[in-house]
C-alpha cells in the first residue's frame, strides 16, 4: 500500500482529501503544520506527499526544500491559483508536479496516480545480472559474455524464476507450479528435467560441471551465484 502525506491547515480541505485518498487505497498521514508534518516524516515512509505552500508556521517551500536534502518522496504542491510564482518557485526547489487552487478532487487523484505509477516503472529492475549472464527484463533477453542465447519461452522463464530466487533451494513442485506450457497445463517432472539439461548446455561453459544450476539431490535445484538486479 503506497503511503500518503497531506500537509494543509484547511481543515475541510484536509478532511475532503485525506477522505478520498483512504477511500483510493491509500494509507493516508494528515497534518496542518510543518512541525507535524516533520514529525510524520521522521517516523514514518512515505511514498508521497501534497503540500501546500502557505502553513501557519511557515511555507511549503522552507519544507521541500529540506525534504529535497535527504529523502527523493514524490512532491505535489498546492498553490493559489493566481500565484504564477509559487509554481515556478515549487518546481525549482525539487516539486515533481503542482495543481492550482480550486482544484478538481479527480485531477488530482489522477496526478498522483500517475507520479506513482511512473515512479514505479523507474525503480523497477531492469536487469539480472550474474557471473557472466545478463537477463534483460525488458526485452526478456539472455547474454551470456555479451553474446545473446537463444532460449524457448519455457527456458527464459525457467531461468529467471531460478535467479530471481538466487540461492534458495526451488523444488520440483515449485517449478511444477509456475511452469505453464502454451496450452496452460502443468509441465510434469520429466520436462523439468529436460529444461534444466538444455538451460546448462546453453548457459554452462562446462554443463557436467554446472556452476550455476546445481541438483540439491533429493529436493530440487538452486541457482548458487550470486545475482544483482540493477
């Protein structure tokens, strides 16, 4: 659940938007003050926050600008609508967008949708990296010393959830259970074990001597280098 802080000293302003962001999913802190807000900040994580610039003790900006120092939450200010300044000012202290007072509750909501989502696709891991294999998750690729292996679907999906899950122990029902074939039934043992053969031969300079996929007799398998999602 994406986290939510509203620092605004209207009191009914402050109920209307704390009321439809809990009713959005989202865990909502509520404060009128900066001194509140900084407490909220210091004890909690907060993925977001609204704030507006004129607050009784002080203004959003002298805020931001110390939120900018050390945390990279989203920031929306909320700004008099004939305050051209207040938008140029927000923005250039590190507001990562700004909408005008009176404002819609829907626009709104959509501006933090849509902060957050992008957000989230930026910080999402692109790439797995270990030894000498590159997985690209973008474009599902697989490199190995920069070359591209060419995988089937199954082994493409086979390998990831191995180096998603680096150094663990998956056992065959656990791949039994997220390896689906084209007509969506389960794939049974043997074909599990074919896979596993024919992602060694294209990703194990030595596959009787695999050092990336190991048998755990008895149990399942392990992908035992380490891996960097970046």
């Amino acid at each position: 659940m994406k986290s939510i802080l509203l620092v605004e000293d209207d009191k009914s302003l402050n109920r209307g938007i704390s009321f439809k962001l809990s009713k959005e999913g989202y865990k909502v802190f509520s404060s009128r003050t900066i001194e509140e807000a900084k407490i909220i900040l210091a004890e909690n994580s907060v993925d977001l926050m609204i704030l507006d610039v004129g607050l009784p003790d002080g203004n959003g900006f002298d805020l931001c600008g110390e939120v900018r120092k050390k945390n990279d939450l989203l920031i929306i200010f909320l700004t008099a609508c004939d305050q051209e300044i207040d938008i140029v000012t927000g923005l250039d202290m590190g507001a990562d967008d700004y909408i005008a007072k009176p404002f819609s509750l829907m626009v709104l909501m959509s501006k933090i949708n849509a902060l957050l989502r992008r957000n989230s696709n930026k910080n999402q891991s692109k790439k797995i990296v270990s030894g000498d294999i590159v997985f690209s998750i973008t474009d599902m690729k697989v490199l190995k010393n920069e070359e591209e292996l060419f995988l089937s679907k199954t082994e493409i999906k086979l390998l990831k959830y191995l180096m998603d899950n680096a150094g663990q122990i998956i056992t065959k029902d656990q791949l039994l259970n997220k390896l689906w074939d084209i007509d969506n039934t389960f794939v049974d043992d043997n074909t599990i074990a074919v896979n596993i053969r024919r992602l060694r031969e294209k990703i194990e300079d030595n596959p009787s001597k695999p050092k990336y996929i190991k048998n755990v007799r008895g149990m399942g398998y392990i992908w035992i280098e380490g891996c960097v999602k970046i």
